[in-house]
C-alpha cells in the first residue's frame, strides 16, 4: 500500500508522462504537416522542370 505522498508523487509523475507524451503527438504532428508541404512542393518543382525540359526539347528541334 502507498502512503498519501508516495501517492502524489506518483500521480505527480503520471502527470509529468501524460504531459510528456502530449507534447511528442504535437511535435509528430507537425513534423508530418511539414512534411507534406515540402513534399507537395518538391513534386510541383519537378513537374516544373519536367514542362521546362519539354519546352527546351521542343526549341531544340526547331
């Protein structure tokens, strides 16, 4: 049996893990956010070079 401060403490200590694992779902979150902005503007910026390479192409054959 826990005596009443072993018990705050412990709950204490939930809190702080409870707390802990909060804050880390709201970092991964927004790592993943982010990471579909830079990945969605990474496949625009190769479309990008893929229309310029057409273009280019085109003019070379000309």
């Amino acid at each position: 049996m826990m005596t009443p401060d072993e018990r705050d403490r412990a709950q204490l200590k939930r809190m702080e893990f409870f707390e802990q694992s909060e804050n880390d779902r709201l970092m991964i979150q927004r790592y993943r956010e982010n990471e579909w902005f830079y990945i969605d503007r990474l496949v625009d910026v190769a479309r990008n070079i893929g229309r310029l390479d057409e273009r280019l192409g085109d003019s070379d054959e000309s």
